[in-house]
C-alpha cells in the first residue's frame, strides 16, 4: 500500500511538473488583442493569496516548482535575500492582485534572493482549466493593481524572468 502511495505521489509531482513546462506562456510584449482587452477590464482587488481563485492557486504552484505555494501575503516576512534568517520562509511575496469579472487575474509579486525582481502573471481561469495568458519582470514599487495594469499598457515590463 505504501509503494503505491508513494508511486502515485511520484506520477502527480511529474504531471504537474509537465504540465507547468507546457503551458504557452507569452513572455514577450503583451499581445496587441490582449493589450486592447486589458485597457477594459476591471478588476476587483485581491488582499491575500487565497482570495485567490483555486485554478490560479494551483497553476502558481506548479509554476513555482517548490513543492508547494511558495508564496506569502502583502506584508508578511519572506526570504528577501538567498541568505535567510529562516529558510523556512517562502520566497516571494504577493504585492497586489485582482480578479475580473471575464474570469481574469492579474498577479503581482516580489521574489526574493540573489536576484530580487517584481514579477507579473495574467491568468485566464474557469473552474474547468486556468492557464498563464502572460507574465514579465515587472518594475518594483507598484502599490495597487491598477499601477501594475498602468504599467503594463505603458510597456513598462522588464523581459522574461529567469524563472517564476
């Protein structure tokens, strides 16, 4: 019974692994349709990681790669820099998000360590299949989610980050 716990443990890590490294992600410049799209939407301010909806929790996760959501609400301590105090805290940090009433959210966040960036995600979700339409570097500094959509349609982003 344990060999086929741990076995299926094993095949699920894989999956979403796989599944992680084959979603299209667009990591270039915003899309022109999904610019003209993004100037109209609204979005409703998210003020913790699991206001979340469940689909972008999950596609974050396996993004992420850790073995878990790797991530921590606006304020709370995380491993700023790769030397932590406590290497039990997760290494970034969400900074402002907001979800639309189409069943979009916008993600941003701060990973720390070595190369402390701002990171952006665009997602599409439904409670059928969420998936990331786009993501960047972000300028740091952003405060709420309209300054991050702001900077997005004025082409503030900084490139493809090295991972998310």
């Amino acid at each position: 019974m344990r060999w086929t716990q741990l076995l299926c443990m094993i095949g699920l890590t894989l999956w979403s692994g796989i599944a992680a490294g084959s979603q299209a992600t667009n990591t270039g410049p915003l899309p022109a349709a999904l610019r003209t799209h993004l100037q109209a939407e609204r979005f409703q301010i998210v003020t913790a990681v699991r206001g979340l909806p469940l689909g972008v929790r999950d596609t974050l996760q396996a993004l992420f790669g850790s073995g878990g959501l790797d991530i921590v609400d606006p304020g709370a301590p995380f491993q700023l820099t790769n030397v932590a105090a406590n290497p039990k805290l997760p290494t970034r940090r969400l900074v402002a998000a907001g979800c639309s009433n189409d069943h979009h959210c916008l993600v941003y966040y701060e990973r720390g360590g070595t190369d402390h960036t701002w990171q952006v995600m665009l997602f599409q979700w439904s409670p059928s299949e969420t998936r990331l339409e786009w993501g960047n570097l972000a300028p740091g500094g952003l405060a709420t989610i309209e300054d991050v959509q702001k900077a997005i349609l004025s082409g503030q982003m900084k490139g493809a980050p090295k991972s998310w």
